[in-house]
C-alpha cells in the first residue's frame, strides 16, 4: 500500500499527466484506465517466472533477471521474438524519457525558477537541458551499483522502500488532518530520510544487521508521521481558507 501510494499519487511522471487533463472528469479516468491496465502486469511480468521454473527447472535459471529473455530465444519465433524485443526497447524508453523530463521539470521550475524569477523561458529552456545531461551522466555512474542487488526487480521495490515512506507520510496526513503544517511535513520529510539512510547504511555495512525490505516502510512511515504529528502540534495550524481546497 505504502509503495503503490507513492507511486500513483505522488510520482512525478504519473502526476504530471493527471494534470494535463482537461477537466477534473477527464483525470479520474485517465487515473483509473491507468489502474486497469495493471491488472495484466500480473500475467505479463509475474507467471512467466513460474513458467521457467516448470520448463528448466527450480536451479537451471540462476540469474532471475535473464529468465524473460532466455524464454523470449527458447520458445518465440524470429518474427514474435523482434516485436516483443522492439517493444520491450519502446517501453524502456518512454519511462526513462518521462524520468527525465519529469526530474528536469522539477529542477527548472521549483529551484531555478524561484532562484531566479526573472528567467525567461529560453533560458529555463537550456537549464532543463543541462539538468537532464547532468542527470543522464549520474544514472550511468549509478547503475554498477544496481548489481549488488538479486535482481532488478529486488532494487526497485527495496530503493522504494526506503525513500518513498517520509513522502507519503506527508501526503496522507496533509489530506485527511488539517492540523499538520509545512514546518512539520518538512522535518518529517528530513527526519524520515535521516533513519532511512542510517537503515540502509546498517543494513548492507553491518554484519548480522538484517531488515527484510518490506519492514522497512511501515517503519519509516511511523517515524515520519510522528515527526509530522509532533512538530506541527507544536506550532500554529495552518488557516482553514488556505488548507480547505486540498484536504479531506
């Protein structure tokens, strides 16, 4: 639940979407389309491993990230095998393409924008480029590390784990109770990151130090959200007119 939420109601490049909509109406059924067409990822991403195992065997396949492609050169033909390779590249394209422009976006008009007000949109422009260089050169110098993990799957899910809890914490208290303030979202938000990191710091530096990645949300969600909770109990609530349009 922690990771989903985070992943359709706060990421980025799910988001900006939503807010292209044109109306309200439009929004909630893109989001719900959107919702629909996880279902199959069920029998697209999970069955196919269960499948290997009953074809090579339980040990045959080590490595659980080459299980899809030594199916996709075992069992296709020539011709099914270059539509599913051809879309698998589109697929991994068009995320890293929302990634990036997302992750620019956020670099050009919530820092240099209001760093710099006075910037026209030619040069916010050339700044989102260079912020998507920048940010293509360090996912290079990033991926080596993905190796250290099982599989990718494991790495997406445990990095979600890990720094998605504090984000959440922030959105589901600010919706549902009109007491939390900016000053508590922002320590909970620095607060949660702190453990999180030292979590992770233990947990792949300290011997006999061992977290299961899924323990790992609750935990950091319950640190975050009584940061939140106490930080903002201790100074003045935010006014209704100004909190009354985004909560619950």
């Amino acid at each position: 639940f922690l990771l989903g939420f985070y992943f359709w109601g706060t990421n980025q490049f799910i988001v900006q979407r939503t807010l292209a909509a044109k109306d309200l109406n439009h929004g909630r059924r893109g989001a719900l389309f959107a919702g629909l067409l996880k279902l199959p990822v069920l029998f697209i991403m999970v069955l196919p491993g269960t499948f290997a195992r009953v074809l090579y065997g339980p040990e045959a396949l080590s490595e659980a990230d080459k299980v899809l492609p030594t199916m996709m050169f075992d069992l296709l033909p020539v011709g099914i095998r270059g539509v599913v390779l051809a879309a698998l590249v589109a697929a991994i394209m068009s995320s890293v393409d929302s990634t990036l422009n997302s992750a620019s976006t956020l670099v050009t008009m919530d820092f240099v924008k209001k760093l710099r007000p006075d910037m026209d949109s030619g040069r916010l422009v050339i700044v989102g480029r260079i912020a998507t260089g920048l940010l293509m050169v360090f996912a290079v110098a990033w991926a080596p590390l993905i190796l250290n993990f099982p599989s990718l799957w494991q790495y997406l899910q445990t990095v979600l784990a890990y720094l998605s809890p504090p984000v959440v914490a922030c959105f589901v208290l600010g919706l549902f109770w009109t007491g939390a303030n900016r000053d508590g979202a922002f320590a909970a938000l620095i607060v949660g990151h702190i453990v999180a990191g030292i979590l992770a710091f233990a947990d792949w530096q300290v011997p006999g130090f061992g977290i299961q990645f899924l323990y790992v949300p609750p935990l950091l969600f319950g640190v975050s959200s009584a940061v939140l909770v106490g930080v903002s109990a201790a100074g003045p609530a935010p006014a209704p007119e100004t909190i009354e349009a985004y909560t619950w």
